[in-house]
C-alpha cells in the first residue's frame, strides 16, 4: 500500500499540469478540480489523522478513477502522456485497465 501511496505527489502534480492544459475539456477540469481539491481537503471520508495510512485509500482510489476516466478521452490521454512525470509503465497500465474496463461494460449490458 505505501507504494501506491507514493503515487499521490506525482497525481496531484499531474491534476494540476491538466487543469492549466487546453486540451482538457472544461467538463473534465470541473471532475479534476473536484477530485484535486478532495485529495487536499483536510476533510476525508477515512482522516488520514484516525486511520493513519489507510487514509490515504480513498484519495487514491478517487484519483485512480479520474486518471481511468480522463485515459478514455484522446485527447486527454495525450495531455497527461506528456504531463506524466511518475513511473513511465503507470500510465499504460490505467490504459490497459480502461480498455479492459470498457469491454466488461459492452459484454456485461448487450
């Protein structure tokens, strides 16, 4: 878990490299920002002061959906390609996450 938790600087920088980035949709930097500002809030669903370093989860887990979500959008996956400045095989990896994702839901409602 502390490794995904490593994650959240180099998320955090990304949301906001987004939210300046043209490309981005102005319906996706409304969603960003929502999520930015969750992340940063000292008001959690689990405080990181009660629940220690499982308090982080659910700002990872909220982050991890926008990045699955945002990945879906060309154009936005081009932007955060070139934003990205983490682990270079994180971001493939949410890609191949959002494809497989995309085929449950197209086999699980025909």
């Amino acid at each position: 878990m502390m490794l995904f938790a490593l994650l959240l600087p180099d998320l955090v920088r990304l949301m906001i490299k987004l939210l300046e980035d043209a490309r981005v949709s102005l319906f996706d930097k409304i969603f960003i920002a929502g999520v930015l500002l969750y992340v940063i809030s000292p008001i959690d669903f689990l405080p990181e002061i009660l629940a220690g370093p499982f308090g982080i989860v659910e700002d990872l887990l909220l982050a991890g959906i926008m990045l699955v979500r945002l990945v879906g959008n060309p154009s936005n996956a081009e932007a955060i390609q070139e934003h990205w400045n983490g682990d270079p095989e994180i971001i493939p990896k949410i890609q191949r996450l959002n494809q497989h994702f995309k085929r449950f839901l197209t086999r699980r409602f025909r």
